[in-house]
C-alpha cells in the first residue's frame, strides 16, 4: 500500500471512530481533551461534534491552521508529560474522552511514550470515560472496546475507564 493509501486510510479511521463515540461519551460529564493539537484538524472535527463540550488541546506550542486555534484558556501548551498531571485545575473535573494523536513513526519511541502516558492519562480521565489511541496503552482499569466495522484491528485502540486504579 502506498504511503498516500496508508494516509487516506488513517484519517478515515480516525474520522470514523471519533464519530461513532460521540453518543457514548455524550452519556458521561466532563471535557474532551485533544493529546497533539498538530495543524488542529481533528481538533476542529471535535469542535463540531461536540458542540456542548470544552475541549482542551494539548501541544509542545500552538501551531494549528489560525481558522481553529482555540482560545487562551483551552490550549495547554508544554509537554504533555509535564502538563498532563497538572491540568485538572485549568479543566475543572477529570475528563470524558481523550483522543490520543500524538504518536511517532518510530516503535521505540512509541514505547516509551506509552509508558509515561497511560498512567498520567489515567488519572485525567473520569470512570465511564473513553480514550481513543493509536498506540496501545496499558490500562488495567480499562475495558477495551469493539470498534465499528471497517477499521483496521489493532489500527486504533478505544478504552473505557471502569473504575479508579
Ligand atoms: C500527528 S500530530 C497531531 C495532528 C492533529 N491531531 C491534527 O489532526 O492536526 C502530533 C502532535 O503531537 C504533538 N506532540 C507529540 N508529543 C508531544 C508531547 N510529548 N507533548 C506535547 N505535544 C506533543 C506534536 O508537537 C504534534 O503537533
């Protein structure tokens, strides 16, 4: 497959399963975050189906398309491994759904960012809340979640918070 085939795939995948969790992350209080703002894309598809959600994004420094930057108060800029453990305060109560995109194109490094995440991702997240994530997480107080037809297994991992660690 072509890397462009491979691309095209990816984005619809993504656009797919973060369609198909609005009505289930809906069920449950609390903010959305965006883990790599990057060009701001995907942030901007979360602003449109959750209208009635704060969203807050996450990047080393805001670099997105100027049509969807978010304001002062919703990009939390920094490492997200410094900052993630510390955002509570800025985003009220622990979060809903988490849409994870900030993996590399290197295994090793994938790794590694697995390892620091989960656990600080974890204690972001409120119990019935979802997490989206291209890079597998290890998340003992997680059930993983079918996904819908068509995505490619082990493309996208999807995992529910069932009770506190
Ligand atoms: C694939 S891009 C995100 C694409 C974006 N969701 C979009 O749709 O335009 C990954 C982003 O994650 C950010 N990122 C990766 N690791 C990070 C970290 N540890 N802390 C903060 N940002 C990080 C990168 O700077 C990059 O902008």
């Amino acid at each position: 497959m072509s890397r462009l085939d491979s691309f095209i795939r990816r984005m619809t995948s993504q656009k797919i399963l973060l369609e198909y969790l609005v009505s289930k992350v809906n069920e449950t209080e609390g903010p959305v975050l965006e883990l790599g703002l990057g060009n701001g894309r995907t942030y901007d598809h979360l602003r449109e189906i959750y209208p009635n959600k704060e969203i807050y994004a996450f990047d080393f420094v805001m670099e997105c398309h100027p049509s969807c930057a978010p304001d002062a108060d919703h990009m939390i800029s920094g490492d997200i491994r410094d900052t993630l453990a510390f955002c509570e305060p800025r985003i009220g109560s622990k979060a809903a759904f988490a849409h994870v995109d900030i993996g590399s194109a290197d295994p090793t490094f994938d790794l590694s960012i697995a390892h620091w995440l989960a656990p600080l991702l974890d204690k972001c997240m409120t119990v019935g809340g979802y997490i989206l994530t291209a890079l597998p997480l290890d998340l003992p107080n997680y059930a993983e979640e079918e996904k819908p037809e068509g995505i490619h297994p082990g493309r996208y991992h999807i995992y529910r918070k069932i009770s506190e660690a």
